[in-house]
C-alpha cells in the first residue's frame, strides 16, 4: 500500500471511529504539504480546529476508553 493511501485510510478510519463517540472534526484531514512533497515518510494526519464542546466530548471518549 502507497503511504498516501494508507494516510487517507488512517483519516477515513479516525473519522469513522470519532463518529461513533458522536464527535466530528471538521478540518480532519491529510496534511498537503507533507502529502504533496517526496519525504520518505507517510503524510501527516491533520487534526485541525475544533470548538471546546468538541474537545471536551473528545476528552471523554479518550478518559473512558483508558477506563478513568
């Protein structure tokens, strides 16, 4: 599997995993400068911004999963 594949794969399985917490990061994507130029590693998975409700929601889902 190309790098760049498995990146989109790595993303479309992290948003699939925060919406079954009920939690949406609108700018979760693929990091294009790491994407478009020829490192020798994968592209970077971008996070990207989200409101404090959102955050906290992801809080939770992180605390309870490592069972705080």
């Amino acid at each position: 599997m190309h790098p760049h594949d498995e990146t989109e794969t790595c993303v479309d399985q992290l948003r699939t995993a925060l919406e079954a917490h009920g939690i949406t990061l609108p700018s979760l994507g693929i990091d294009l400068p790491t994407f478009a130029d020829t490192y020798t590693t994968p592209p970077l998975v971008s996070l990207g911004n989200c409101n404090t409700t959102t955050a906290r929601s992801l809080i939770a889902a992180l605390r309870k999963a490592a069972g705080e």
